[in-house]
C-alpha cells in the first residue's frame, strides 16, 4: 500500500493485526486515516518505509488466501 505524500512530518502510525492508523502534516495541513483491514495482518512481519514522496508500506497477511479487497466496509 502507498500514501501519496510529499515531505511528512511529525508522522505517527501504528499498525496492529486489525487496522493500520496514520496522522501527520505535509504542506501546512494536518492528513489522518484508519483502515480496518478486511481480515488479521501480521504486523511483525510488516514493513513501512518514509520517504520524502510518499508513505510505503507491504503488508502480510496473518493467514494466506485471497481477499476481494483490503478493507471492511462497502467505502474508503
């Protein structure tokens, strides 16, 4: 998953085994998002990389299979 953002600062994220959370200021703004994760995530095992274009981050699954889309709900 990438967040298309330019210069981050002040970032805080946490990902746990159900969502992943994010807040931080770019541009003069304040951006903030949670995702609920349509099933578990192994945050152990998940990465996440700041750069100074964007937010990257490769998520596992905590068991394999398909999912026929990453989060729960009918919108983002």
């Amino acid at each position: 998953m990438t967040v298309e953002l330019n210069d981050v600062k002040e970032e805080v994220i946490n990902l746990d085994q159900n969502k992943v959370t994010f807040r931080g200021k770019a541009a003069q703004k304040e951006y903030q998002f949670e995702l609920e994760f349509n099933k578990e995530v192994d945050p152990e095992q998940s990465k996440k990389a700041v750069t100074p274009r964007n937010i990257c981050f490769v998520i596992y699954k905590k068991e394999e299979g398909y999912w026929p889309k990453l989060t729960k709900g009918s919108k983002v």
